[in-house]
C-alpha cells in the first residue's frame, strides 16, 4: 500500500482572467490520481516580484493528500500548468497557471525536476501567507515556524481577497 503524505502546492496567475485560472487549477488538482485536496486558501493579489512590468497576480494555495511521489506530482504539475496555456517564455514572467509543489511532508529533497520545500517559499508573502492561513501551526523543513517566516515578509505587499 502506497503512503499518503500531505503537501501543500502554490497556485498564481496574472493572465487570461486570474481568478478563473486558479480557481481551474484547484479543480486540476482535484482531479489528479491518487490525490484529494483538502483545503484550499483565500484567493489574494500581489504585486508581481522580479519582472515588476507586469499585471498583478492571483495567488492561493492547497493542501492535498496524495499518494503520487514527489517527482510524479511534480509532472503533474507541470502537466496542468501546459494544459491551461502556460508558456515559460521568461523566468518571473506573466503566466495563466503557475503551479508550485511548496512542501511535500517534512521531506527536503533536490533533484533534475522537484526541490522540496520550494527553494524560494520563505521569501515570498504571495505563498507564505496563504500557506499560514490553511496551516497555521506549520514547520517548514530546514526553515521554522510559519508565523515566524510570515513575520519576515510583513514588508511585501499583498491583500487578501473576500470570498
């Protein structure tokens, strides 16, 4: 029997009609084998970080359970992110679906395809406050406590949606 594990997967966009395209990423990821989501965040924008010439972007995040290894779901990721027309024309550039495995259990892996935890997740208030607000007691592997690196990012701008 395959081992279900807990991850948490980063949803943003800021083209094509953001909002639509995450809330389909959420339903990709439901759709997925051997994965149920269990919660999903707020949605929220956010100015976009890097390449700033750009509109602002739509972020979430969700907790699934999966059974899919690592690098299995990090294809499948990627899988979804083509299907809804992502182009990787420029790192940090506009996209319709951007889909990042953020944590995957308490795992700390790097290889060719996946980094677990996201090399960037404790920089970053478009995921860092989503991901507190679905697991607020969460210790990120190799970083601390959630709240903590939240506290790190209270300068980045970013508003939480209404429902």
């Amino acid at each position: 029997m395959t081992k279900v594990v807990r991850a948490y997967v980063a949803l943003g966009s800021n083209l094509a009609d953001p909002m639509v395209q995450v809330r389909a990423g959420i339903d990709a990821l439901a759709a997925l084998p051997e994965t149920t989501v269990v919660r999903n965040s707020s949605l929220y924008r956010t100015a976009p970080v890097g390449v700033t010439a750009q509109p602002d972007f739509i972020n979430a995040v969700s907790a699934i359970d999966t059974s899919l290894t690592p690098e299995r779901l990090m294809q499948a990721l990627l899988a979804t992110e083509q299907a809804h027309g992502r182009v990787r024309s420029m790192p940090g550039g506009p996209r319709t679906l951007d889909l990042d495995l953020l944590l995957y259990a308490d795992l700390q892996l790097q290889s060719t395809l996946v980094t677990v935890p996201h090399p960037r997740l404790h920089e970053r208030a478009f995921v860092l406050y989503p991901l507190a607000e679905i697991a607020p007691n969460l210790q990120v592997p190799g970083r601390g406590d959630i709240a903590e690196l939240v506290r790190r990012c209270a300068d980045q701008t970013i508003e939480r949606l209404p429902a």
